[in-house]
C-alpha cells in the first residue's frame, strides 16, 4: 500500500476499505472458479484498464509495479505448457511435452496470476493502511490493540531502515565493510543483528508501555480520530465488478476466442 506516492485520487480511493478487502477476497475466490479461458482473457483485460485508469498513479510507476508480474505470467505458464498433461501432442523432445491442452491450461494458469496481480494492485494502490485499520475497528470491531499496533509497526519501518544505514555508515568508517570472506561476513551479521536486535526490543517495550497507559488493552467504546462510513462510492464499486463480470461472461460466449471452454484435464 502506498505510503509517501504521489497520486491522483479517483472514486476507487473513497470505497470503504472493509468492503473494498471483502469485494477483493471474493473476487479472488471467483477468479479461482473460472475455468473457460475465454472468460479469462476478458477478465484479465478488464482488470488490466481499471488498474492502468482507476489507481490515480503514474504510468510509470503502474509500469515497473508491473515487471515481477510478468515474469510471475511468463514463469507459471511456461511450466504448464511444457510440462502438463494433454492427448493432442504438437512437441515432445525428452521430457518436454507440449500439447494442445496444456498449452491453453498454461495460459489460463498465467492470466489468472496476472489477474490476482491487477487486483492485489488496485487494492493495493487505492487503500491508505491508517484509513483500512480505522475501518476495520469500525465496521469489523477489529480490537485496537492489534489495529494500532500494526500501524505503529508500519511506522516503525522506516526509522528502523534509517539506522540500518546509518550503522553501515559506522561500519564502513570502522573498516568492517572492505573485509572479504565469509569469516568477515558472520562477523557482519554479529555487529548488525545485535544492535538492531537490541533497539527493537527497547522501542516494542516503549510502545507496548504506552499503549497500556493509553487503555488500548481494555475492550471498550473508543472515539476515532478518522471516522470511516460507507457511502454511494461502495454502491458503485459492487456495480463496477459485477458489470465486469457480466461484460467477460457474455463477451466470451458471444464471441469465444479460442474454442476450448474449460482448461481442466479430465
């Protein structure tokens, strides 16, 4: 989830976090249960447009966001294709058995990752992790205690990335850094794990201290510093994906791409 991006908001940022996470596993489970590739194909293309114009982010960074995924697609397909199960050979050498079906089962293996990456990214890049906690308390009666923690352990990210390197530097002034071997390496583990170690201890402690004098432990009716509601925005997200859904199931059998309609090897 972003944390410092620069972005553009759209309406996809006012969905209510609890049910934009509940729409997203449910949509998970559905891409799950598809198994005609024509309706992958358009699944995944639909999912492609709401992720490169509804996340407000640049091009650029939509891009390189994009670049793991793709070899995700390239690397879970590649394996079906040339390793899955088929009665239509059109290649063997060895090992190496490409067949009618596991060609298209390959495929629909990749567009269903590259599917759970377009929307693991849209929820990604429309939801703020305060305003989703807050949410959570509100509408799922998420207890404080786990909600603010989490929150105080994603604010504690960065210091702790700042004396990561800021004892690099220490080191690098030390001459610990220019040793080679693996002798020098383990000696590195030993000099970064335990001051790190030890600072992390001391400020879980300070927090936890805190939290107790702040009565987060105890269950009880709290006030928000962010009140999350549900409003038309949610309405309007429910309507997107199921019309989504519609347009991919009557387009693939209006028009199918290709002419097989379920993947699975029986």
């Amino acid at each position: 989830m972003q944390l410092a991006l620069s972005k553009n908001s759209t309406w996809m940022h006012d969905v209510n976090p609890s049910f934009k996470l509940l729409g997203m596993i449910l949509i998970f489970i559905s891409i799950i249960l598809i198994h005609n590739i024509n309706v992958m194909i358009n699944v995944t293309f639909l999912f492609f447009i709401m992720y490169f114009f509804l996340t407000g982010h640049t091009f650029k960074l939509k891009s390189i966001l994009l670049i793991p995924f793709l070899l995700l697609f390239f690397s879970s397909a590649i394996s079906m294709v040339l390793f899955g199960k088929g009665d239509t050979t059109w290649f063997r050498a060895g090992i190496i058995h490409i067949t009618e079906e596991s060609f298209y089962r390959g495929v629909h293996l990749g567009l269903r990752s590259m599917a759970f990456a377009f929307c693991g990214l849209i929820f990604a890049l429309t939801t703020k992790p305060v305003f989703l906690f807050y949410s959570l308390m509100q509408q799922c009666k998420l207890p404080p205690k786990y909600a603010y923690g989490f929150m105080a352990g994603v604010r504690l990210l960065p210091i702790m990335f700042e004396e990561f390197f800021t004892l690099k530097k220490a080191l690098i002034v030390r001459g610990v850094e220019q040793k080679k071997g693996v002798k020098a390496f383990l000696k590195k583990i030993h000099y970064y794990s335990i001051p790190l170690l030890s600072q992390s201890i001391r400020r879980a402690h300070r927090i936890a201290v805190a939290m107790e004098a702040k009565r987060f432990m105890q269950q009880k009716q709290r006030t928000y510093f962010y009140e999350i509601r549900f409003s038309k925005k949610d309405l309007w997200f429910f309507l997107v994906f199921l019309s989504l859904y519609a347009v991919a199931f009557y387009g693939a059998s209006s028009i199918p791409y290709l002419p097989i309609t379920d993947v699975r090897y029986k």
